[in-house]
C-alpha cells in the first residue's frame, strides 16, 4: 500500500488508490474506467499527468459541466479567494450575515429577471431545487391549498440528483429510473419539440389545466434541457408555460443551473421569452466553476406566502449557506462577466462551433448537429462507446464526456479560436469512433 502521506504519490499508485477507494460521478465501485490524473489547470487547458494515458494538456471542452466560464486559475478570481481567506472561510449563517453572501445576493437580484427578490444561498444546484419545491410546496401550505404539491415537468429534464430533483428528472431511459415507485409521483408532459408547435403549446396549456388542483409549480429547464438529452426548444413555450400557471393558479420554477451566466447567449434562458418565473434556481457557472455554491431564487409574493404561514419558516439551513469563500468568488465571478462584453464572446463561440461542427454532419451515424450560444451538440443514431469516444478526444487534445447517443460541447468563454476549432476536430473524432 503507498504512503499517502508522501507528496507526489506516483500515478499508478495514486490511480490504485482511487479504482480501491473513490466514488465518481455515476460510477461503479470499484472503477471501470480508468479516469486521467489532473495535475493542475490554468486557462482553457486541464494538464494531465503522463502515466495516466493523455500526456500533456487537454484543452477543456466541458467548463468542468458548465462552470468553469472564465477558464481555470483566473488571477481575478484566485485574488478573490485569497483575499477572502484572509478574512475568513467560513462562519455559520444562522444568526450571522457577511458582506460575501449579501453582495452577492444584491447581484443576483439586479441580474435576474425582473421580480425575483429573495435568495437562498444553496451549496449545491441540486439542493436550490430542492429549496425551489420547499418554497412552491410550502406557499400553497401556507394559503390553505396543502392538495396543491405534487409538480409538472418535461420528460427529457434533469434537476439533480436528491430526492425531489430525481423525481421530475426523466422516468424512461434517465438516470434516476431505478428509483421510479420509491420517489414522488410527478407529472409529466412530452419533451417540447424544437420550432414551436400550436398543438403542443395547447396541449400543455390543457394537461396544467387538468392537473392545477395538485399542482404545486411547474418546473422545467428554460430553452436547453441538458443532461437529459441537450434538447433546444423555441422560447415560445416558456410564454405559454407563464400564460397556463397564471391562469391556473401555479407557480413557474426555472431551472437555469447549466442555462444561467451567458451560456445560451442570454445572461439567463428566461430572457429569451421576456418571461420571469416564480422561483429560480442558479448554480455551476454562479462562482466560475470555482467552489459549490447555488441558489434559489423567489418572487416577493412567493416569500410572503411563506412567512405568513403557520409554520412561517423556510425550514432548510444547511451547515455551509452562504459560504464566505463562495460568495466571494461568485461576486468576482459576476463582476468579470458583467464587466466585459461577454455577448460577442459567446457570439463568436457560436459562430466558431458552427463551423467546427458543421462538418459533424457529414458523418454516417450522425442524426443531427446543434448549437446555441456556446453549446454545441452533435446528436448519434446509436448509443455511443464512451471510452472509444473519449480516447478519441483526447488524442486529439481535447477533454469531452460523451454519453449516450450524444457527443457535446460547452467550453469556456475565453477559448480561442483555434481551441475552438481543435474541440470541433475532437467532437467530429468522437462521433466517428464512439
Ligand atoms: N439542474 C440542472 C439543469 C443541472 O444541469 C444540474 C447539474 N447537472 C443540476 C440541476 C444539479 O446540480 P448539482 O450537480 O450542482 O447538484
């Protein structure tokens, strides 16, 4: 057994530790694919340590899952953590309240939509949608209406990986399926279609229609479900979902966690519809990809159901709220987007997948090449091979997660346009040997 108390473990044994030891995302115990060792990251590129298989640099085709939007080791966003550190780390938020946390709570309510006022500093994306369901579930409590608490959402969503998130995550073929009879029974719609469809947005109309005396909050992923399936869908639906919850009396829930920060081109997914929902939920891009953190944001009428309940609480307060480091970190974060002319940036990117990609669809087995804003999609008519599909990125220098029929794309901002073009090369090898 290596001495792990010895710096620089070699990367063999520090690998045999891991496959003994370590969980990862949705993997087995013990491992069966050999991850690659991260040395360190500085801008686009995530450095790999040579025994691993790689060698060398990758350049980052994934924002560490949507997050890392000003690249890694931003010496802005270094400075904001190390200065934070000076003051302090952390301290519990029952009670106590800091400049970090009210900052940035200040900044999310000037950025969002209009009328979301109140913030819940989660520690993770999936905990603020659980927050959001605690919030929508607890308003209509609160009104006398506790019928009003199960939630409609789009098949081909994913929300997270708790409880109430896996329930409105998609029951056929998704990642939580193994859980269907144990979780809450939602409802679900079909997955929107692309261009916008009339029947469709009746139909939708009418299932909330039908449902509205259960309904606590209608909860989708505005514009792009990701994890689910990376769907794009016309922003009309969102109007249409705003239009049904008002006229029947149900909250409208968000879920901007991947959407949020620029990444379709909007700061957020809602403002392509010009619409504000009821209760939104932020996170991954939030600090820059930097450190957990996520929140949950409500309107004013959503809050003040709450407190006049007769159990006015909110009743969640995880040990870590509004961490100090985060907040900070978040509040650069903001700063350095907002500062900068971010929609060019993502409108190059856009142009610059588009072209990268394009020659995607010209490969047999590809069913359909998409992009928006900075994410691009190159969708398979068969289950891919994840580990051909990734060995053939990373020869190409890229780092890519292929999964299912699906090989995607969501970098950082500030990759050039030459790392563009080199991820739109890793994406078209991926999809040729996956
Ligand atoms: N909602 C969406 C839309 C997501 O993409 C994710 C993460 N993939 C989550 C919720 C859950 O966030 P977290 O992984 O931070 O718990």
């Amino acid at each position: 057994m290596p001495d792990v108390s010895e710096a620089g473990l070699p990367v063999a044994d520090l690998l045999d530790l891991d496959r003994r030891h370590v969980w990862h995302p949705y993997g087995p115990m013990p491992g069966r694919q050999e991850p690659l060792v991260v040395e360190s990251a500085a801008g686009v590129r995530l450095r790999i340590a040579g025994e691993s298989g790689a060698g060398g640099e990758l350049v980052d085709g994934m924002s560490s899952w949507w997050s890392a939007i000003h690249g890694y080791n931003h010496p802005v966003l270094n400075e904001a953590v190390r200065d934070q550190l000076g003051r302090m780390s952390h301290v519990m938020f029952g009670g106590l309240t800091h400049e970090p946390a009210v900052g940035l709570a200040k900044r999310l309510v000037d950025m969002s939509p209009e009328g979301l006022e109140h913030v819940f500093l989660a520690d993770s994306g999936s905990v603020s949608v659980e927050v959001a369901v605690k919030m929508c579930l607890q308003h209509w409590r609160s009104l006398g209406r506790p019928e009003k608490r199960r939630l409609l959402t789009w098949r081909g969503g994913y929300h997270g990986d708790t409880w109430q998130p896996m329930s409105v995550c998609d029951p056929e073929g998704g990642m939580h399926e193994l859980w269907s009879g144990s979780l809450p029974v939602q409802v679900f719609a079909d997955a929107p279609p692309t261009e916008y469809d009339q029947a469709y947005a009746d139909h939708l109309h009418d299932l909330i229609g039908q449902h509205a005396h259960e309904l606590a909050a209608v909860i989708v992923e505005p514009v792009v479900q990701g994890a689910g399936g990376m769907r794009f869908h016309s922003p009309a639906y969102l109007r249409v979902l705003r239009e049904a919850c008002d006229a029947h009396g149900v909250l409208l829930v968000f879920d901007e966690i991947a959407t949020g920060f620029g990444r379709t081109g909007a700061l957020f997914a809602a403002e392509h519809a010009g619409v504000t929902p009821d209760v939104m939920c932020v996170g991954k891009a939030l600090t820059g990809g930097y450190m957990t953190m996520a929140a949950t944001l409500c309107t004013a009428r959503v809050a003040d159901g709450i407190s006049r309940g007769e159990v006015p609480v909110l009743a969640h307060g995880p040990t870590f709220m509004g961490n100090p480091l985060a907040a900070a970190v978040a509040c650069a974060s903001i700063d350095l987007l907002l500062g900068q002319d971010w929609v060019t940036e993502v409108k190059r990117i856009e142009a610059g997948l588009r072209e990268s990609l394009a020659a995607a669809s010209e490969l047999p087995g590809v069913r359909d090449v998409r992009v928006l804003g900075a994410i691009g999609v190159v969708q398979l008519d068969h289950e891919i091979d994840m580990a051909a599909a990734t060995r053939a990125a990373v020869r190409e220098g890229v780092w890519l997660r292929p999964f299912r029929d699906l090989v995607y794309t969501m970098p950082p901002y500030i990759t050039g346009d030459e790392d563009l073009a080199r991820i739109g090369r890793a994406v078209c090898a991926a999809a040729r040997e996956g």
